[in-house]
C-alpha cells in the first residue's frame, strides 16, 4: 500500500490537476540510532519492509516534483496517537500505553534510565 498506493495517489492528482501532495511517511526511515534529538540531517537507514517502503514513497514524491512539477512535501510522524487508536492494540505505540496506566491510576512502564528510544 505505501508503494503502490501513494504512486496511484501521485498519478491521480496529475490527472486532476491538484498541485500539492502531502505524504504521511514515518520517522522509521531513519532506523535505529541513540541520537537525540531526531533532526533531517540525520542519515536515511531503513531497517524494516515498512521503513522502506515508506522511504521509496518519499522517493516517488521527490520524482513527481522534479518531473512534473507536482509541489510534495513528505512528513515524517514520530508515535501518533489518535482518538480512534485501540489502546490494547498489540500496535499501539507508547503514548497510548502510557495514557492508559495513567488513566488507570498506575505508573508508566519506562524501560532503562528513560534516555533511551524504542
């Protein structure tokens, strides 16, 4: 879907002459790494299918600007966190984990000094 699917989003706002695209990819592009804060000078180091796929889609969107003129802009989301999100998601990211001990009147589960990333 990340590939294919926003490659078709691409060439439909082409079609309809819509002239800006926003792309929803993710700081998983930048893989694993201890340096913080996270900044977009930092290198490009997928290392999942997911990361990567994301990655190649922020590519498509560079391409449809420098050959069609189609003004992109690809925002890479760090733990998003939605009304709608399932709490109990084996998915769920952190902030929802840590709303949902808070709301239970118990203590967030922070693993090591706190320092660190997932």
């Amino acid at each position: 879907m990340n590939v294919d699917g926003t490659l078709n989003l691409l060439k439909a706002s082409l079609e309809n002459k819509i002239n800006r695209f926003i792309y929803a990819s993710s700081s998983s592009v930048y893989g694993d790494s201890d340096s913080l804060p996270k900044t977009e000078e930092m290198p490009l180091n997928p290392r999942s299918i997911y990361a990567l796929t994301k990655l190649t889609a922020e590519y498509y969107c560079r391409l449809f600007f420098k050959l069609y003129g189609l003004e992109t802009i690809s925002l890479r989301y760090f733990n998003v966190f939605g009304k709608r999100q399932n709490p109990n998601s084996i998915y769920s990211a952190v902030i929802p984990r840590f709303l949902k001990n808070i709301m239970q009147d118990k203590l967030p589960v922070i693993y090591g000094d706190g320092n660190q990333s997932r």
